[in-house]
C-alpha cells in the first residue's frame, strides 16, 4: 500500500501525542518532588516581586516628577533636579518602544500630567545630561537648604567653570 503524505502527517501527529502523554508524565512526577517544589515557589514569588517592584519603581519617580518643582535646560527638555526628561521636546519623532525603561517612564509622566508649575525655572544652558547630573549631584551634596535660584546660580557658575578651557588650564 502506497503511504500518501496525509498518512505520514498522522503518524507524525500520533507520535507527537504519545510524547507529549510522557513529557506530562515526568513534569506530574517532578512537581511531585519537593526541591521542585521549593524552585516553583520561589520562581513565582520572584515573577510577583520584580512586577511589584516595578509598578512601585514607577509610582515613585511619578511623584517624584510631580513634586518636584523643575529646574529646566536644554531649552525645557530637562529637569536637573527630578531628571525628568522631556522626551516630546527633544525629539520630534518619538519611537516609544525605542525608549529605554527608565525614558518610558518620563513619557509615561509626562504624556498624561502637566509640566511644571509657577515655581518652575528655565535655565537658559545647553549641556551634556552626564554633566548636569554631575554638577547638580555636587551642588546637593552641600547645599540642601538653599533655595532654587541659588542653586540655579551654583549651576551656572560650576558649569562654566567645567567647561571653560580658560578656567580647566588656571587650575592646572
Ligand atoms: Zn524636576
């Protein structure tokens, strides 16, 4: 008898079936086994804490941007202070999915909240983002009292001090 190709797919499906029967066999004895247990259990709390955390990683740096009374560069794309990031004003085309997590998280905030209030500044500096941060970090270590034009003012002075040539060479 001539074997046709829907013969073959049959016997292949049928084997495929009986695999499958021993395959659920041997997972049904394993979860029988305590160790596997214990490695199920926790794989699980694992899944359910790194979501958790996630979501709360999330609400913390929402409240964080919308308490924060901005200090902006880079003509308004930047918050030196909260480090939100105005995605929408830096860019013109905006591939969400393109995003790192913690960018996802800006457009996130600020897709759905407003930006800023009357206590908002505007600086009016162009800077590397690293830099900010570096300045910023080195102004809030020492001045946690100060108020937000004089750290604006700390800002404007460090930066020019960082990136003016004149002022790197007098140091040396
Ligand atoms: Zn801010």
């Amino acid at each position: 008898m001539k074997i046709t190709m829907i013969d073959e797919e049959k016997i292949q499906y049928n084997k495929q079936v009986k695999r499958l029967e021993v395959i659920k066999k041997e997972i049904e004895e394993l979860e029988s086994d305590s160790t596997v247990q214990k490695y199920l259990k926790l794989l699980n709390t694992k899944k359910f804490l790194e979501s958790n955390n996630e979501q709360m990683y999330i609400t913390i740096k929402h409240n964080e941007y919308r308490n924060c009374n901005h200090i902006w560069i880079n003509n308004r794309s930047y918050c030196i202070k909260c480090r939100l990031k105005n995605i929408l004003a830096q860019y013109e085309y905006v591939d969400y999915y393109g995003l790192s997590f913690d960018e996802k998280i800006c457009m996130d905030y600020i897709l759905y909240n407003s930006l800023g209030n009357d206590r908002s500044i505007s600086l009016n500096v162009n800077c590397d983002i690293a830099l900010a941060n570096e300045i910023y970090d080195i102004i809030a270590k020492s001045n946690e009292n100060k108020s937000d034009e004089e750290i604006c003012a700390y800002f404007k002075k460090i930066l020019v001090d960082k990136t003016n040539p004149l002022s790197l060479s007098r140091k040396k």
